[in-house]
C-alpha cells in the first residue's frame, strides 16, 4: 500500500497538495484529490473574479499536470465541453455545482445523459470517453472549483449551441501563480 491510499493523509495546505501530486502516479491521483483537505480562504492568493465570465486561475502547470482554480459568480456556466483525451477531476472548493454529462446519440445528435449536484469537498471525474459537460455554479454567490487534470489541457472541442457542432477552443489561463514543483 503506498501511503496515498491512507485516507488520513488529509492534504492541508496547495504546496502539500502539489507535492503529493507531483511524487504520485497517475493511479494516485484520485485518491490525492480525495485527500485535499485546504480550507477555502486558503485559495486567496490565486482567485481572481470577473461579471462576465468565470475565471480559469493557474495554481501549477507542469509536463505531467495541471491544477486550476475556477473562480465563479452567481449563475455562471461552461459550455459544454471536452477534455482534449485527458483525465479530469473536479473538487468543490466552496458552493454548489451542477454537473451535466451529455453524449452524442446515434443520429450524432448531442444529448442530456444525466446531471448531478456537488457540494463542497465533492469530487467529479471526467474522461472524454464518458461523453462532454458543462458545469453550472448553482450557489446563490460566489464558488470555487478546484480542478486538476492528468495532462495539460492545452485545446478542447466547444459545442457551439447556435450551429449545433463542435468548435475547438485554445485554453488560456486568466491568472498563472508563480509556484514552482518541487524537486523529487
């Protein structure tokens, strides 16, 4: 058993958070992210909020991962989306999230498979075979979501929901921090 398996290996602080994920496996890393245990006001340095849209805020990006905060206010949503064939894990940070999973049937027709609601310190996985989403903040103020993905994702296909077709869409951060990986 490697000690990311003991689920009181509660991971307190980003820089924990980022040595743990940087010294596991990719096998480790759903366990990792079911450890993050940081309070909320902990991710002050790296939240950054905006009326129109929500905010795609950079903790680390490495060759191997990638670890984002998403800043929301009231009401705000993603298109629906891919994820560029990379493993996706999303932890609720602070508010209320609605998940919904589409997939296209077999008239290649996109389609509502099911949604679910988070709360924070729930976890969602996502890997582009189980079909594309979208996340909704359903809290009555601002959210954060924690999101950490196995590979960088530096693309992802869009639906565009005017002309019903996906759309591929550059990635770009709103806010990058300084933080660097740790040495093994």
């Amino acid at each position: 058993m490697n000690h990311f398996e003991n689920n009181s290996d509660s991971i307190q602080t980003i820089t924990e958070a980022i040595s743990a994920l940087s010294e596991g496996e990719r096998t480790d890393y759903a366990q990792i992210i079911k450890n993050i245990n940081i309070p909320p006001n902990d991710y002050a340095t790296f939240a950054s909020w905006s009326k129109e849209c929500y905010t795609r805020n950079c903790i680390i990006d490495t060759e191997e991962f990638e670890l984002i905060l998403l800043c929301w206010e009231k009401d705000q949503v993603t298109p629906i989306h891919d994820h560029g064939g990379e493993e996706c894990w999303v932890k609720a940070v602070q508010g209320e999230f609605k998940e919904t999973i589409y997939q296209l049937n077999e008239k290649e027709e996109l389609e509502e498979v099911r949604s679910a609601i988070s709360k924070t310190g729930d976890i969602t996985y996502m890997v582009d075979f189980m079909g594309c989403h979208r996340l909704e903040n359903l809290s009555n103020g601002r959210s954060m979501s924690l999101h950490f993905y196995a590979k960088p994702i530096r693309s992802c296909q869009l639906f565009d929901e005017k002309t019903k077709t996906f759309v591929r869409k550059d990635l770009e951060y709103n806010t990058i921090s300084d933080l660097m990986v740790p040495t093994k």
